[in-house]
C-alpha cells in the first residue's frame, strides 16, 4: 500500500509542477499541420481544431509565441475544440488561456472572445478581452468554478471557444485547457481511494 502512496504523491507533484502535460487541448501551440509563407488566406484545418467562418493559419517564424505558427481568426468567426472530462464536481476549477498578440501592421486595438462552455453550445461562460499594445504577447484567460456556476455540474465536456469580434486581426498562439491544482488534488484522491478498493 505504500508504494501506491508514494507513487501517487509523486504523480501529484508531477502534475502541479507541469502545466505543459496537463493541457487537455491538442495543436494548442498550432503547429500542425506544417504550413509554409505561401500557404495564405484563408487556411482551415489546424488539426484537431473546428471552427466557424474562415481564419488563417500561418508561419511567422520567430515572432511566434511558441514554435513557428499561429491563427488569426478573421472578423466574425472563432475556432474551437471540445475535450472529455471527468463528470464536473463541486468545487472545480477549469481555467482556459491563450496568447494574443495585436499584429502593429494595423494599428488599432485587437479584440477577442473567450468562451468556455459545457454541454454543447447551448451553455457557457465568456469574456471579452481588447489588447491595446502593438506586437506584444499578451495572456488571456478565463476560469469555470463549478462553485460560481453550478450548471455546469455534472458536465463531461468542455468547449473551447475563440471568437474574433471586430475587423481588427488578433494572432493567436499557445492555447491551454488546464484543471486548477484543487481539482487536480480531488482527481487524485479520487484515484488513489480506486486503488486503496482494489486492494
Ligand atoms: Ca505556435
């Protein structure tokens, strides 16, 4: 029995120290598939990602937040990506992030939407977010409680949404669906009162 403890203690401060491997999402970095400078507008098939209306996926090389590539989606239209999660208890925390960079070439202010949403399209929460500051990778992030919004108890998906709402382009790079450490912590203790029943 205690080398299931120490194993998964370990495995819990493996997970608390490493935002990279928890990412629920798939290409959030956007480097696949491997695009090329000529392959223009519009560019619809990051791999595992859906989206509505056109949006450019493309190579910047080192301006880049993460890797080579990122999207831009256009006015009017979003990408998004659904995930299986263990059913949705009191308590939990999802948060979602991205970097959003506005390109200075057009000189304004970019604007996005983020949405995460359970149960298909019908639910979710949002937040809208304007980046001011020219060429400069900003985070952006948005968290569910399951405490604040207790419809989204039970829930078993997620959805992840990004939503240009304004003529204004807004790169995007380094997309992240992360379960708070809190959730995280009940997740394990979930798992390791599996293996003290199985014993
Ligand atoms: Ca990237």
């Amino acid at each position: 029995m205690k080398r299931y403890v120490v194993l998964m203690l370990c495995l819990m401060v493996a997970m608390l120290t490493s935002n990279a491997s928890a990412n629920l999402l798939s290409n959030g970095g956007f480097e696949s598939p491997d695009v090329t400078l000529e392959d223009n507008w519009p560019k619809n098939a990051a791999t595992d990602w859906s989206h509505w209306n056109d949006y450019w996926l493309g190579e910047v090389g080192s301006s880049a937040y993460e890797g080579t590539q990122v999207v831009e989606p256009a006015n009017g239209s979003s990408i998004s990506q659904s995930v299986s999660v263990p059913a949705l208890g009191a308590g939990e925390q999802y948060t979602v992030s991205v970097q959003g960079l506005s390109p200075g070439a057009y000189e304004s202010d970019s604007y996005l939407q983020i949405w995460l949403g359970w149960g298909g399209t019908e639910d979710w929460i949002g937040a809208d977010f304007t980046i001011s500051t020219p060429d400069t990778w900003e985070l952006l992030s948005l968290t569910l409680d399951t405490d604040v919004t207790t419809a989204a108890l039970g829930a078993t998906m997620l959805t992840v949404e990004f939503y240009c709402n304004d003529g204004v382009a807004i790169q995007l790079d380094d997309a992240v669906l992360v379960p708070e450490p809190a959730t995280m912590t009940l997740l394990l203790f979930g798992g390791l009162a599996l293996v003290r029943r199985r014993r």
